[in-house]
C-alpha cells in the first residue's frame, strides 16, 4: 500500500588460514573426539568442523588439542597456531572488568566439585564480545579435570535480537503515551470542570476518550501477536470479507473522532473479488495505515481499493496526493 498526503509535511572476522581438519587432529580416525557425543550408529563420529559453534578442547596438562573451524572464524585465530599451546594463550579472555578469566576460574585448580562455566559474555583481545561456556570432564565425580571442553558463539545475532525487542519497547512506549496523555487529559478536565461545558462538549471529550481508549486496546493486541507470531501460535480465521465496507468503516470512526468527511476519498474500482481474511487482522491493517496517513501527512487521504490482476486476490491502497506517509 501506498499512502501519500497532498501537503508538503510529510560479520565475523575470517581466521588468517585454514588449518589442518580439527585443528590438525582427525577425531574420526581414533573415536569421538573430546568432548563430543559418542556411541554414534555405524561408527560415526562428527568431526568438529562439522560443528556450527566455535570448539575448543584442551588436555589434562592444559594445552588445547582441537580447535575447529568455527573457533577460528570467531577468534580470528588460525588452528595452527592455537593447538600445542596452553588454553590461557590460545584463548585469552578478560570478563567485562577487565580480569582474565582463566586466572579467574582455575579449571585444573578449582574446586573439585565444578562440572564447567554457564554461558556468560566474555571479551576476546580487542574489546571484541563473545559467548562462552565451557565443561571440566572428569573420570571420576572430583577427581582431576581431564579436560576442558569450551565452546563458543558469536553475539551478533543475540545483539540484533536485543535491539530489536529494545526498538520496540520504545515505539510501544511512545504509541502508548499519546492516547494515554489525552484519555487523562480529558478525564482531568471533566471531572474538575463538569458543569462548565455543554452536553455537546461533554459528548466530543468522551468520544474522543473512546477513541484514544480503542486505539490503546488495538496497540495492545497487535503486541499479543506478535508474542503469539514468535511462538508459532497466532491463529487467522478466514472468512469472507467486503474490503470496500472496511474502509468506509474506519473512515466513519475517524470522522466521528474529529477529522472532517473531506478529508477522506474512498475510490472502489469494481468489480472486486471475494477476498478470504481474517477481519480482525484486516481491521489492524486498515486502522494503522489510515492513521498514520492523517498524523503524518496532510491534505486529502485517498483510498484506492482495486484488483492486482483478474488471477490474484485484491490489492487494496490508501493513496493520496504528496510524498509517502511514514
């Protein structure tokens, strides 16, 4: 949809090389690798650079014996250079204070009773974030760490996640607060001043009350869809539905809010086909567009409303003259 006003307002970093398969050790010739799943079926065992997360693996001594190709991709470390080293040296990590973490955890000189770290975000040379979680394996529950199997995750796609959900608490926030402001405002002013406006002014304030307080209604249940899209459960019951009445509908709603009839231009190019849609959802569509189209632009809101092409369902568009509404 296009709306329009006629006014004049309107990656990770690569690793240096590639090393030998595994970090240089062939964990498939000689049984799972450490750390990694055995008593696969027919003898397989998956070699780490199959894993999508990064995998670092030390020895009882303290050296690391796998780094795959995904460690190398997030820490920008060739394998090569990593294996034979002490995991504090190829792995060097620094919690968010600044203090280095193997210095911190002691893996091989903790308490015996530790079975690894939780996930936490921790910093490699450079300031640069990334998740970490490790497990201590031991032989015997207390006994001395055998190894230390760590792995790693980039935090691109959680940060993206996390300000996306911060992005929308703010417009939430601020769809919210205006409504919100006016519903208190009006009902301030009739209360302390009832007596000095007219039945006809009384009935705009709390038209205008009902308004605001329907808006707030559908905000609120444009958030439970999309808590119900992230799970998988939002349910669309279709049903037929006359577009062209949906339109007429909340074109009525604005103008009994306040807007002027001439404001608004409904054009209907017929014959339309049945269209098969939820009307609660269609209603979410049409009340957010229109809306937008009268905060954010000025002049004459048109409505067109026809078919894409006689094979598809309806297109439908509320236009008008002037650049595109926000």
């Amino acid at each position: 949809m296009d709306v329009r006003t006629s006014g004049a307002r309107a990656a990770d970093a690569h690793a240096p090389g590639a090393g030998p398969p595994g970090g240089g050790r062939d964990l498939s010739s000689t049984g799972p690798g450490p750390g990694l799943p055995g008593g696969a079926p027919d003898g397989f065992a998956p070699h780490p650079d199959d894993l999508p997360d990064g995998l670092v693996v030390a020895d009882e001594t303290g050296l690391v014996t796998c780094f795959n190709a995904a460690a190398a991709r997030i820490t920008a470390t060739d394998p090569a250079d990593a294996i034979g080293r002490r995991l504090e040296v190829a792995l060097p990590l620094e919690d968010l204070d600044g203090r280095r973490w193997w210095a911190l955890t002691d893996p091989y000189g903790g308490l015996a009773i530790r079975a690894g770290q939780p996930e936490r975000n921790l910093l490699l040379p450079g300031g640069r974030e990334v998740l970490v979680s490790a497990r201590y394996v031991r032989d015997r529950p207390t006994g001395p760490v055998r190894r230390v199997v760590v792995c790693l995750r980039g935090t691109e796609a959680r940060r993206r996640t996390e300000r996306s959900h911060a992005e929308l608490i703010a417009t939430v926030a601020h769809e919210l607060r205006s409504p919100l402001t006016s519903v208190k405002g009006f009902t301030a002013t009739l209360l302390a001043k009832w007596e000095r406006f007219t039945d006809d002014q009384k009935r705009l304030m709390l038209e205008t009350v009902d308004a605001d307080a329907n808006r707030v209604t559908r905000l609120i249940a444009e958030l439970l869809d999309i808590s119900r899209i992230d799970s998988g459960r939002l349910e669309v019951r279709r049903q037929p539905v006359d577009l062209a009445a949906a339109v007429r509908r909340h074109v009525q709603a604005l103008t009994a809010a306040g807007h002027t009839a001439e404001r608004f231009l409904i054009r209907a190019r017929g014959p339309l086909p049945r269209l098969w849609a939820d009307p609660d959802k269609v209603d979410q569509v049409l009340g957010n567009l229109l809306e937008n189209a009268v905060r954010h632009g000025e002049g004459t809101v048109t409505i067109d409303i026809a078919p894409a092409t006689p094979a598809k369902p309806v297109v439908e568009g509320p236009l008008s003259k002037g650049p595109p509404s926000p």
